[in-house]
C-alpha cells in the first residue's frame, strides 16, 4: 500500500525540480536591487525606509519588462527551430555600486544551432523584440520628462545620445537633448537602447556576432580588428568603459564562434535584409560616449 505513496511524492519532488525556482528567485531579486538603485538614485533611502522603494517601481519595471521581452525574444525563437535553451536567468547587482541594480539577463543554450538560418533568426529575435519594447518605454518616458530652460551648471553625469534618442527627444519633446531631465521610464528606455546596441556589436557569440557568422559564415575574423580598433579609439577619445568592452571581446573572439550543424544551408534574400535592417538598428542605437561630465 505504500508504493502508490512513493511514486507520487517521486512525482512531485519532480515536478518541483521542472519549476523555475532559481530563474524566479533571480528575477525577484534583480526586480528588488533594480528598485533600490532608482530609488538611491533619485535621492531616497529606501535602506532606512522600506516605503521609499516605490519611487523605484517605475524604473525598474520598465526596465525588467525590456530585459524580460528581449531575452523572451531568444528563447520564443530557439523553441520555434527545436533549439533547446533556458528561460532567462536575470543577474541582480550592488544597487548602491551598479546605479541600474543589474548585469542584465541571458538564456542558456543547451544544444547546437541546426543551421545558419536558425542560428540567424535566434541572435536577431532577442534585440528586435527587446528594441521595440525599449522605444516605446523611451517615448512614453520622455512624456513624463521634464524640459529645463537652460542646462545644468553644476557637474553632474549626462547621458550620451544615439541618433534615435535624438530623433526621439526631438519629436516627443521639440528640443535638444541637454535640456531634457529624463523621467525614470525614460532613463530606462535609453538603457535598453544601450544595452540592445552592446548586445548587437558584430563579434563572439554576442548576438550582433550570432548575425554576423550567420551572414558571412566563417569569415567573420575578417571584422572583429576593425571593431576592436574603434572601440579602443573612442576609449581613447572618450569614455573609458569602451577599453573594457575591447578587451572582453578581444576575448570572445579568441574563443571563436562554433559552426552549425549545417553551415552550407544558405541564409536566403529575405533574413539578408533582415540583417541589414538589425545593422541599421544598432548604428541608430549605438552611443560614442554613453556617459559624461557636464557641463
């Protein structure tokens, strides 16, 4: 009488296994330091009062949600072409080191791609979805923003801007970029723009590197010393944080990117434009100097 009772508790610890603990402890945990760090931020102490957290929300939601949706992007395509992978693991950080309370999100993938095509379809979906999302957040925070009449003549950090946040403050809002103090949604939205132009710089198994061999196959060595020389020339010219991302790709390519299981499969008209239209997209994201002194 006791077996039916063993094989349903063993069907229940299994079960437990299969649920998402850690993927869920990892997105509630990212939501708290993500929360904290706006709040911090903004001027609050949300350590002494708890209450105090809820000036975070709306930085951190929205910025959850672009994460969330771009990674989404990946594991909805890698499903689509029986790749198997992960859901998205989220990485908190020191909000009171790390001003957005996170290194971003990531899935795993666990087997290999089954062709150029697949390989295609899985490194553009996550940015594409990640970058609509991350317009839309933008647009609706610069609503929320307020335009000063003059800039600030005291130091503090400014924000870089791409051409699309140009283009965007300039639609939204009729003005230059300086004038602007973003709203939380909106700082958001320009870091989800920010972090889809990292993710779609063309090398390693970055996404803009998952594209790229996709594109040219195994040719893609030819590009990564062009890259590496830019980044190292705006460190140089202005902000430092470009000397980091040299080296890490430095690295990433060293490593190399490993084939599919089909690399003869062509990529065919269609995704071809499609890869012109994400290159478009990251030279309308991409920011020179992401963060400065001003004035």
């Amino acid at each position: 009488m006791s077996q039916p009772e063993v094989i349903a508790r063993a069907d229940v610890v299994a079960g437990i296994r299969r649920l998402p603990l850690v993927n869920a402890l990892l997105l509630a945990v990212t939501a708290l330091t993500t929360a904290m760090a706006s709040a911090l931020f903004l001027g609050f102490d949300p350590i002494s009062d708890p209450r105090q957290l809820v000036h975070g929300i709306p930085f951190a939601a929205t910025l959850i949600t672009i994460l969330l949706v771009h990674e989404s992007g990946h594991y909805l395509m890698c499903r689509r072409h029986g790749v198997a992978a992960s859901l998205p693991y989220f990485v908190p950080a020191p909000p009171n080191i790390v001003p957005v309370g996170t290194f971003g999100a990531f899935i795993r993938i666990r087997s290999r791609f089954p062709d150029r095509r697949a390989l295609f379809d899985i490194g553009a979906a996550g940015p594409w979805a990640g970058f609509v999302v991350a317009v839309a957040a933008t647009a609706i925070g610069l609503r929320l923003s307020t335009v000063l009449a003059a800039p600030p003549t005291e130091h503090t950090i400014g924000l870089g801007d791409s051409l699309l946040t140009t283009l965007l403050t300039r639609l939204v809002l009729g003005t230059n970029p300086d004038l602007v103090m973003l709203h939380p949604v909106a700082f958001a939205g320009w870091f989800g723009l920010f972090v889809t132009s990292l993710n779609l710089l063309p090398a390693g198994q970055l996404d803009g590197g998952h594209v790229l061999y996709a594109v040219v196959g195994r040719r893609t060595r030819l590009l990564p010393p062009v890259l590496l020389a830019t980044l190292l020339w705006l460190g140089n010219r202005g902000w430092p944080g470009w000397f980091v991302w040299a080296g890490i790709i430095a690295v990433m390519v060293s490593l190399g990117h490993p084939p599919s299981q089909d690399d003869a499969r062509p990529l065919g008209f269609a995704r071809v434009v499609s890869a012109g239209a994400t290159l478009a997209v990251l030279v309308l994201t991409f920011v020179p100097e992401p963060f400065r002194i001003v004035p």
